[in-house]
C-alpha cells in the first residue's frame, strides 16, 4: 500500500472552505484552494472530476485507524511537512507494523501531487524491496 498526505482517522484537515467553494465553484475551485501555480495538464485534470465524488471525499466521519494494527502488507506512507496533515500522518505509520514514512520537507498538502519527482524515487525503491521479498 502506498499513502500519501491522510492519515488513517479520517477527519479532513482541509476547512469547511473547500466544501463551500466546490459547491460555488465545482471542480475548478480546487485548484484556488491549493495555494500552488498548477500546470494546465494537472487543471484539466481536476475539471475532469466528479464534482459529487469530491465533495464525498470531505466526508469526516470515514476512517481506517481501528485496522492499522491488522496490516501485514509492506506499505509506503509520505507527506509534506508542512501539511496539515503531517502529524496524522505520523501517527499512521506508527501504527502500522510494516509502515515506511517519508516527509517532503517544506512541502503542504498538494505539493507532494506536483513534485512528482521527489516522490517517484521513493516509490521505485519500496516496490523494487516488495517485488524482491525484502
């Protein structure tokens, strides 16, 4: 399993803002809401969206903190550090007996998204020891 920037608890750390301005402004206020320049490749994305699905993922009451524990599969977990979600985030991967965590120094909740680049290496490396057995 590969996780990145949420924790297992399930609480959205993003604001009551994102709900407000998705309804406003459907997919295309995300991009306004991350505080990032974003390629237009990555804006057309974000239009693609379901609007309907996004806003269910701001739903606060669904988690998987209770099954932390029970996790056997070798799992890769990572998130900015300046995320608001970081310390959820540590909090996961202590909890889970096969958890790798890695931070993003200086990087916020979307970030991780468009720094690619920093985050692939990781990546490969964890599924190169998972496909090796190791």
């Amino acid at each position: 399993m590969i996780l990145g920037g949420s924790g297992a608890d399930g609480r959205s750390r993003i604001g009551s803002g994102s709900r407000k301005a998705l309804k406003a402004g459907g997919a295309a206020a995300i991009a306004g809401l991350w505080g990032v320049a974003i390629s237009e490749s990555i804006r057309a994305r974000l239009l693609a969206n379901d609007v309907i699905a996004l806003d269910a993922c701001l739903v606060d009451e669904m988690g998987f903190a209770a099954v932390l524990p029970t996790m056997k599969m070798p799992c890769l977990l990572y998130v900015g550090s300046a995320d608001p979600n970081f310390p959820a985030m540590q909090e996961t991967a202590a909890e889970i007996p096969s958890a790798t965590l890695f931070t993003l120094p200086g990087l916020g909740h979307t970030e991780p998204l468009l720094r690619i680049e920093l985050v692939l290496p990781h990546v490969i490396e964890f599924l190169d020891k998972v496909a090796k057995g190791s």
